[in-house]
C-alpha cells in the first residue's frame, strides 16, 4: 500500500521483500539509546512491561530484531480495536489485554497526543518521554516528564 502511494503501481515480489526488510530493520526505526538497558532493568524489578503500536504490520518483525520481543508480557495493536490513539477504547483495550487496572497502569510515551493525553483519559499515570524538553502544549501536564529514561530508573530506585 505504501509503495502505491508513491507511485509503484504493480511492485514486484523483491521490491516488497527490500521494503519491508528496510522498514524493519533497527537502523530505520532507531531506538532512544538508553531504551534497550532500561527496558533490561524494568524486566529485572520484575515489572510487567506491555506495548501498544499502531504498527501492526512490522512491529512484531521489528521487535524480533532488535531481541526485544520477550521484553513484552503483551502486545496490542490499534488495528485490534479500529481506532488509533488517543481513543481512550484502544487503551482500554490494552489494558484488558494486559489485564491491568487504569489506576495500577504506567504508560510512558513520547508523543503529548497520542500518548500522553490519551493515558490521562483512560486513568493511568502518564510518563512523558521528552528529550527536548519542551514545555507541554496547552494547560494540561503529564504525570511525569522526563528527558531520558534513567530519570524513570532512578524514581523506581534500579
């Protein structure tokens, strides 16, 4: 569908093969560099960690890439409800998938949006992942904000 859009009307197998292996690679989708040793000491506090994507066609290939894959008790796609973040449905969704309380529930994102808006309106605690630092949009907060994710680490005394 991607390549339709830009102009690739009939791709042929290897033009889809090279595509998707570009769009799941690690180099294409580059991680916050501390991501993969916080992601290792949240697993060794023994907190549950899940995923919610809207990237249902690469993530699980990604995930398996980047040997992230077994980090995640559960991974929940928007495509699963037919709405995109922030509808509060598809973080209830998640959450039912993760069978967690709101209340119980941590979600750290990186877009004010889609993540963080969202989270506060399905009652779970909201971790603002913003390496610029820039102030919020509008008059609402996060619950958290954070530059970089050792700051969670610390709070959580890992």
């Amino acid at each position: 569908m991607a390549l339709r859009r830009i102009g690739f009307d009939r791709p042929n197998d290897a033009v889809v093969r090279n595509f998707r292996e570009a769009a799941t690679s690690p180099r294409w989708h580059e991680p916050f560099p501390e991501t993969e040793e916080a992601l290792q000491r949240l697993r060794a506090l023994g907190l549950p960690m899940h995923l919610l994507s809207g990237n249902v066609d690469h993530l699980p290939i990604l995930l398996s890439n980047l040997d992230w894959a077994a980090l995640f008790r559960t991974v929940a796609f928007t495509q699963g409800v037919g709405f995109q973040k922030p509808e509060v449905r598809v973080l209830r969704f998640a959450l039912r998938r993760a069978d967690q309380a709101p209340a119980d529930a941590v979600y750290i994102g990186d877009s004010w949006e889609a993540d963080i808006l969202g989270a506060q309106r399905a009652g779970m605690t909201a971790v603002w992942l913003n390496p610029t630092g820039r102030p919020a949009p509008g008059p609402r907060r996060a619950d958290r904000s954070l530059r970089e994710l050792p700051g969670l680490l610390a709070d959580l005394g890992a």
